[in-house]
C-alpha cells in the first residue's frame, strides 16, 4: 500500500509521523472519511468543501488547493488499484514543540489513505441495529462545534465506551438539554407516516454528507423533509429510525432503550432510501 504523505506517495511502513506532530499531541488537526464506490468517488467535491471548512475555522492552512487535493485523493486510488475504497484525508497543525501553540508548528502534515472497506457486517442491515442512549452528551457548538471535523473525537470514543459497556454497538448522544443529537459517527433519521425528520445542526450534530444526500433522495420520494428537534420520545414513537454516514451509509434501527421501533424490523422507508441511496453511489461521483 502507497500513502500520500506530504507531496509523496510512500510505503505504508514509510509513512510515518513525528510524535511532536500536533495532531497527535492535541488532536489539532482535521479529516474526512470518503467512499468510492466502482471506481467513483462520492460527494469527493462536497467532502473537500467541509476540510476546507474544518480548516478554515481553526485557522490551519492546508498546503495544497481544492483541485490538487482532489488529483491526490484520485491519484491515491489509481496508484493502489483500488475502486470500491475507503479514503481517509488528514491534515494536521504538524510538528511543533510540547506547547501548545500552533504558531510553533511551521508546517502542516497532509496525508491520505486509500484502503479497501472494511463493510460492517451484513446482519446489521438485515435485523437492524439496537441503540442505547448514554450519559455523554454531545460537544454544545458554542464550546466545539461539531461541523469541525477534528482529529478530537474524544466526546465520541466516550459515548461509544458507554455504549460498548452495556452491550451495544453504537450510541445516542442527547444535547445538555437532552435533546436527541447523533451518534458517535453517524446522523440519526426519524420516519413518521410521510414524515422524515433529522435533528438541526444547531443542537450539535455535524451535517453529514450521507444526511443530506438521503434528504435530497427523500425529497425526490415526495417524503415530507424537515430539520426538527427530537425527543427520546420521538425516537421511541417512530415508525422507523435509521441512521446515516460515509461508512455505514443507511443503517436500520429497530430498537432504541428498550423499545421496539415499528415493526421491529427495517422499515420500507428504511429499504427503499437504501435502495435509491445505492443507485446514486453507481451514478453520482468523481471518476478515479
Ligand atoms: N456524525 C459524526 C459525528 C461523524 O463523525 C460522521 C462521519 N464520520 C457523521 C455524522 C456522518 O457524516 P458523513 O455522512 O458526512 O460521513
């Protein structure tokens, strides 16, 4: 496997950063996880548009445009021969001294990884997931918001604990006034009769590209869309519940706490969104 690394494409071995790097000292850095899907890269402008944002917001220059970030991600494909991937885009402050100033750190460190996906196993999609809400709430936009996808993922990897301690696999975060927000790496749906409803960014939730691509599919179903505050109620009283993001792409939920959810099983909301949502990955990219 070849890595991208600071205007090189290196050996995985080679690939190597220095512990003084203040992505791995502070976590001060930021990332995007993108797919592609028979050799056509998803939504590739819309995640470099949110790195750019990310960046923007913690003031980090990242050393190479729009355009030839999107030749690296291509050519990091192309040179591991890889269609069907996972690309993982990272640029940190770089290497600095033990402080936390990032005025010492003189040059960021970009790197790309392009790996084959790792799928989530297929009994996910056919039973569906069970969730658990935990007591981690949600990082509140006014202290880190979450459209700054960091390398601090810290607020999730706690809820995630949580969730893994009392048996589950992923977790619902609430805001402080316990508000329904996301997951630790995914976007919550609700479906209510005609209704699809997803929490607003306002209350904390990055705004997933998954999300508004199954909006935008949700739109094109006639589906009632809206951005609305979501109660554990709300989630317990669904018809269906599912969630979305670049890996997991659309996930069922069939239980929340304890309540069964609808049926029970995936929904045929649920599956016919799956079904639009794959059409549009074999049709909607950036060519390798
Ligand atoms: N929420 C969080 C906290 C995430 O980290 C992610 C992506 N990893 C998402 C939602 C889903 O976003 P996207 O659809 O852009 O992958």
């Amino acid at each position: 496997m070849k890595v991208y690394l600071n205007g090189k494409f290196v050996e995985r071995s080679k690939a190597v950063i220095s512990v003084f790097d203040h992505g791995l000292l502070y976590g001060d850095g930021v990332f995007e996880g993108i797919r592609s899907y028979s050799g056509l890269i998803f939504k590739l402008r819309e995640h470099v548009d949110r790195l750019f944002e990310s960046a923007q917001t913690v003031m980090l220059t990242i050393p190479l445009g729009r355009e030839a970030i999107l030749n690296v991600v291509r050519q990091s494909l192309r040179i591991n021969r890889l269609r069907d991937a996972y690309i993982r885009l990272v640029v940190t402050r770089g290497e600095g001294d033990l402080g936390l100033d990032p005025r010492k750190c003189k040059r960021p460190t970009l790197f790309v990884i392009a790996d084959k996906i790792q799928l989530y196993p297929q009994r996910l999609y056919d039973r569906g997931l069970e969730l658990i809400t935990v007591a981690t709430q949600r990082n509140v936009p006014e202290a880190l918001n979450p459209q700054i996808k960091s390398l601090n993922y810290l607020n999730n990897i706690l809820a995630k604990i949580e969730a893994i301690n009392a048996g589950f696999e992923e977790a619902i975060m609430l805001s402080p006034s316990g508000y329904v927000t996301e997951c630790t790496g995914e976007n919550i749906f609700v479906v209510k009769g005609r209704q699809l409803l997803t929490p607003p960014p306002y209350i904390g939730v990055l705004r997933g590209i998954t999300r508004k691509a199954v909006m935008d599919l949700g739109k094109a179903q006639k589906l009632d869309v809206r951005e609305e505050i979501l109660t554990r109620h709300d989630l317990f009283n669904a018809d269906e519940v599912f969630l979305t993001g670049t890996a997991a792409e659309i996930v069922p939920v069939v239980t929340v706490d304890g309540r069964r959810i609808g049926s029970g099983t995936p929904g045929p909301v649920t599956r016919s969104l799956q079904r639009d949502f794959r059409n549009l990955t074999r049709i909607d990219g950036v060519r390798v």
